[in-house]
C-alpha cells in the first residue's frame, strides 16, 4: 500500500490500487492482424454487456460466471499475457492510441511541438532495432569497466551511489530514495529500504516445496545464461550465479514478508547517519551520497535487519564475490535496452517461465510503455486533449462526492464505533482530496537531451532526471498535487500520507466508465472502484494514518478491537478460497483489497440509491435496476489468468483472484441476495457475511 515505488526507491508499501501488475496487461483479443495497428480514435464497448454474460449459469450460485462466461470464453489469453481482463483489453485499445499519436509524433515536422518532439523522438529510438543490435552489449561495457575496476568497499559505496542514478528499481542492493515522513507527512526525508534480490519476493528463496526449489534451480542457469551474454567464460559465469544465489538468499532471508511490510510501523525506524554507520560500518555511507551529490539525510529505515546482514555479508563475502553480484545485476537491470538475444532471454525465464507467457510483446507495446513511463506527463498532455472531455470530469467529480456522502453516513451511524473515534474519521474523510483524470500542472521534461539514435543512453538520461527529481524533494515542502500514475493508466489508487484518491483519464473511459448508459451499471463499476480507494483509507492499513497522512492511532482501544474482529472475518473466508491445486489465498496479505472490495460496492449502491432517490428505474433488457448494478460491478473484473501466474501472485500479489473479488464481494452482500431472489444456502450467500463499513 502505503506508497508508490519512485524511481530509484521501490517501496514495501505500494500505493493501494484497484488492479496489480498493469504493465502485463497489454495484448490482442484476436488474431495480432487486427490489434498490431495503431488507433486514432478509441473504440466503444458498453458499460454493461448481455454478451459477456452466461445467463445458463445460476447467479446465486456462481455470481461471477453469470456475469463474465460469455466474456472469458470468447476472449481467451492472448500469446503474449499472463493474464487478460476487461482493465488488459482497455489498456490495449489505449495503448493503440498511444502508438498512434506517437506514430505521428515520431515524423520530424518543423510544425512539432515541443512535447511532440520529445515523445516523438524518444518513441523513434526505442523502436529502432538495427541501432540496438548493432551495439550488442556494447551498451553494458561501461557499467562492467567500473565494476572491474572496484579497489574496495569504498568504490562499491561509489559505484553503487553512481549506479543509483541510472536505474529504476531497487534491485541492485538496497533501495534509496524520498517519501514522506511517517511521524509528520508534511516532510520529505530519505528512505532506505531492503532490495537486491533477482527473484520476485524473498518467499521465493525461503519457501521449500518441490516448485520452488525447481525455480531456483532455474533461476541460477539464468544468471549464468546473462553472465555469459556480457562476455563471463562460462566456468566463471556458473561459479559466479551460485555467488549471487548465495548472497541473494541470505538478504531475502533478512527481508519482511509481504504480509509484514504491510505493517506500517514495521517500516517506521528513523536513523541518523551516525547510527546508520553504526550498524554497517563496513559501508561508507558518506561515499555512497557523495556519489549522488546530495547532502545527508533525514533517514527511515524500513527493515534494518536486513542492513545488519547487508553488514555481515559486507565483510564475509569477497569484493570479487560482489563484483559478480553486480556484474548480473547490471545485467538484469539493462537487459530490455538491450539486443535482442538479452531480451528474449530475460523474457524466457521472467514471463515465460514464472508466468507461463507463451509469446514476446511486440516492439511498438514495449516502446508505448517506455515513453509513458519515462515521459509519462508528456504523451499524457496529449491523451487528455484527444479523450477526456470535462462533462466526463464532472459527473466523476459528482460520482465521487456521492459516495464521499454515503461514507459519511455510514460512519455516523455505525453501532460498534464511539463517538471519539467517529470524530476522527469523518476528520479523515473530510480532508480526502479527488484527483480525477489529470495533475493541474504538466511536468516539464525539456532538460532531458532525446537522441532520436541513443535509445539507451535517452533511457539513461531520463531515469536520472527522474531520480534527481525525486532526492530533490528531501528537505522540501510536500507538493500534495503530484500524480503518481499517469493519465492514459487504467488503474486508481489511493495514498494514506497524502490521503488522496486518484482516477487517471484511462480509467475513466467506456467501458469502465460509460456516459451512455444508465446509472445502475456505471455506479457499480466506476463507483465500486470509486469506493475502493476510498476505503481503502480506513482499511487495515489506512486506518493507521490520520486526516493529514500522518502515522498515528486515532482509534480506541475498545474501537480498534470491533475493527479487528471484522476484519478478521473478512481475511479468514478469503483464506478459504482456492487459487489452483492446493494454493489458498493468503487472506493476510490481500485483507485491505478485499476490504476495499466490499466497502466500496457497498457504498457505491448507498450512493447511486441515493443520487436516484424518487426516480422510477425500469427494467433494461430483462435485468432490474438492481441486478443491472451488480453486473455492471462484476464485468470489470471478467477475465482469466495463466497457472504459473496465478502461482506467482499468490505469492506476490496483494489482489484476490477475479472471480473471488465479485463473488467474495455478493455473498457479503444482502441487497445481492434480495435482487437475484437467493435463497439461504446458496453459494452466494454466505451464513456469516462480513461487514466492515
């Protein structure tokens, strides 16, 4: 949850969004034929859809096929995903537009604009595959020359401080970078976290069934496989991956679980430098920010066990050991810049192997997310002005408070809070800021030097000015009207310390958002998704953040324990539904989901009651008003996801499976029950349903 992963610092806590692992979501719904072309104009597809449904199938006993049997069996999982859903056939259509505005961009005209010559140019060299090629991993020499040239742990602390710089991510050792203070949200201050691992979550290095310890196995012939790509012979390249297997799995095993992280106060331990250097004093951290030329520090640690056995391996292993430690995670880090033979073989075992990915995205997908994620403020300014119009703008405005109001009705008048407390959250829920569509202030990226021939040194420029951007605000006041995704995204988050939700243009298009149909289906979707980050302030997790983003218990005692006993029914039944074979999900981890789940359907139905108050709604294509508003709830999630995928994010994702997010969400649901005529028994109907807000 609790923030967004910067550019060089990835946080535990990623900020609380509706959908996980966005950048998957990203291929054709039929032959590539009719989706590798760009679009310059967006598609239409209605908010609710009679086709996607199986109408054979029992609502009150399957709620989710009901909705999306129809949808699932006439869209399968394109070659190229892991997983594909209504949010993965938006993202597409999108990034189509996307591809067809930087299409456009990309054609050298005098009659360019700035921002068009940026993205234009940035676009051109990423889809330049000759230019690639040609270099190999010429690009990588330079990273490989200063590693080989590391004397002693002092020029690691440079190297790595340089390397920071450069790099997206954490992955290299550990991750640096600014976020707000836990204790006063008003401040910036640097934070260290836990990183260095190649493999998707330390679970994967602790946990010893039979697949796991294949996936090592696995994982090791990868390493060397990279190794080798960047010149290693191969005897050195295998003796060399189990140095990094070996340095790996002790630092994962000095790592939080997901479960852990989502603590807060298990992230909250400020430091000085002088008790930082205390506890690695092998490492010297006045090089390290040397290197990336800026002063010391306000410090968080977020996990210092896992710094103390960064410390022990500092002195245990040999500076030839870390040399090889880096040399593959340069490696790793660079290989999607690089020729081909390093992406495929970076695809094979990532999204292939892990994710059961039968195909490689084509160039123009992978070059339309590299320009957003780069320059995403930039190619946004132009998706707004194409697709957003301000009448959408305002009715999500208005959806928005509605929903803000049944919240507030709903804490008023619930029996098991006392009044101090209730104080507390309305405090909260008045001082939430809505932030629809777009920043009220474009970022300016004319500082960054776009070569239309240096695609990896464009991307090298771009991830530093990212980076000095964001160590740049250490020390400075908090800017709240920042965006931590950009406009074409389809996804929505909500952020506890800046206590704000947020809805980008891209997910505020049909068919999520359907300005031609009825209220009933657009307050299930946009609404229900409009209540999940709302609740998601008052989850698990948010509760423990104040009106001002602020780390503080706002709760009595005998409050916090009526919320614990509820929150444990909902963790508890989640617990119970199967992934795939014997895989149940861990209810732990995908708690404030699936809280966020239930409470804003819930709200959402408050609200569109409410905003319909005195209106008489009519039946539409044989479904009532009602019923019209839980499928338009359950179509936004109709999709299908891969085995090894599923594998993978029971493990890493704090999502619930699809169908276990609309059927986990009716059955807990009364008003479900009333519009389908359920009866007591049924399997959308549960004895004991859970209810929080």
């Amino acid at each position: 949850m609790i923030k967004a992963a910067f550019a060089i610092l990835a946080l535990p806590f990623a900020v609380q969004i509706l959908w996980g692992q966005t950048a998957d979501s990203t291929a054709a719904t039929s032959a590539a034929a009719t989706t590798d072309t760009p679009l310059y104009s967006l598609p239409y597809s209605p908010s609710l859809d009679l086709s996607s449904m199986d109408q054979g199938v029992d609502p009150c006993s399957d709620f989710y096929r009901y909705s999306c049997g129809s949808w699932i069996k006439n869209n399968p999982i394109p070659p190229d995903q892991a997983r594909w859903n209504v949010y993965s056939k938006l993202t597409l259509e999108n990034q189509r537009f996307l591809w067809g505005i930087l299409q456009q961009a990309a054609q050298p005209s005098p009659s360019r604009s700035k921002v068009e010559t940026q993205i234009g140019d940035y676009f051109a060299a990423c889809m330049d595959e000759g230019l690639r090629e040609r270099a190999g991993a010429s690009p990588l020499r330079g990273d490989l020359d200063k590693i080989a040239a590391l004397k002693s742990l002092r020029d690691l602390a440079t190297f790595l401080g340089e390397a920071d710089l450069t790099t997206v991510g954490n992955e290299l050792l550990f991750g640096f970078g600014s976020s707000q203070d836990y204790a006063d949200s008003s401040r910036v201050i640097g934070f260290l976290t836990a990183g260095g691992l190649g493999l998707p979550d330390r679970d994967y290095y602790v946990k010893t069934d039979t697949k796991s310890q294949e996936i090592r196995q696995r994982y090791i012939a990868h390493v060397q496989q990279m190794l080798e790509l960047a010149g290693e012979p191969a005897a050195l390249a295998k003796t060399d991956a189990r140095t990094v297997m070996d340095i790996e799995t002790a630092l994962a095993k000095a790592s939080l679980t997901r479960v852990d992280q989502r603590d807060p106060h298990k992230l909250f331990h400020p430091y000085t430098l002088a008790k930082l250097q205390k506890v690695t004093p092998a490492f010297p951290w006045k090089a390290y920010f040397a290197a990336m030329r800026i002063g010391v520090p306000q410090l968080n640690i977020t996990e210092p066990d896992f710094f103390v056995e960064m410390q022990a391996l500092l002195k245990a292993r040999s500076l030839d050991d870390w040399k090889a430690y880096l040399r593959w995670h340069m490696a790793h880090l660079r290989a999607p810049l690089l020729a081909e033979v390093f992406v495929v073989a970076n695809f094979d075992f990532y999204s292939k192997y892990l994710r059961g990915v039968q195909q490689m995205q084509p160039l123009w997908k992978r070059c339309v997310r590299r320009v957003d994620q780069d320059l995403g403020e930039a190619l946004g300014q132009v998706f707004v002005e194409k697709t957003f119009g301000a009448d959408t703008k305002a009715r999500a405005v208005k959806m928005t408070r509605e929903i803000e109001a049944a919240m507030q009705s709903e804490i008023e008048q619930l029996p098991w809070m006392g009044p101090a407390t209730k104080k507390s959250a309305l405090e909260k829920l008045h001082a939430v800021a809505n932030k629809i569509g777009y920043p009220d202030h474009w970022r300016d990226y004319s500082s960054i030097k776009i070569v239309r021939d240096d695609y990896f040194g464009n991307v090298a420029r771009a991830t530093e000015f990212e980076n000095r951007r964001q160590l740049a605000k250490i020390g400075k006041p908090l800017d709240r009207s920042e965006w931590q995704m950009t406009p074409p995204t389809v996804n929505a988050y909500y952020d506890p310390q800046m206590n704000d939700i947020n809805f980008p243009a891209g997910v505020l298009q049909p068919p999520l958002y359907d300005p031609k149909m009825d209220d009933a289906p657009n307050y299930g979707n946009t609404g229900a998704t409009i209540g999940h980050e709302l609740t998601h302030g008052f989850d698990d997790e948010g509760r423990q953040f104040d009106a001002k983003g602020n780390l503080k218990d706002w709760w009595t005692m005998q409050d916090a324990l009526e919320f614990g006993k509820r929150a444990s029914c909902v963790s508890d039944e989640y617990s119970g539904f199967t992934v795939i074979d014997d895989i149940k999900v861990n209810g732990k981890l995908t708690l404030g989901e699936d809280a966020a789940d239930l409470g804003g359907t819930f709200l959402a139905y408050l609200a569109w009651k409410e905003a319909t108050k005195g209106q008489t709604l009519r039946p539409i294509d044989g479904l009532t008003p009602d019923q019209r508003f839980f499928v338009g709830m359950a179509q936004w999630a109709c999709g299908d996801e891969r085995t090894e995928s599923k594998r993978a994010n029971a493990i890493t994702n704090p999502h619930s499976p699809e169908e276990y997010r609309i059927n986990g969400v009716v059955s807990n649901m009364p008003e479900f029950g009333k519009a389908f005529a359920c009866r007591a028994g049924q399997p959308m109907v549960r004895a004991q349903q859970c209810k929080i807000w």
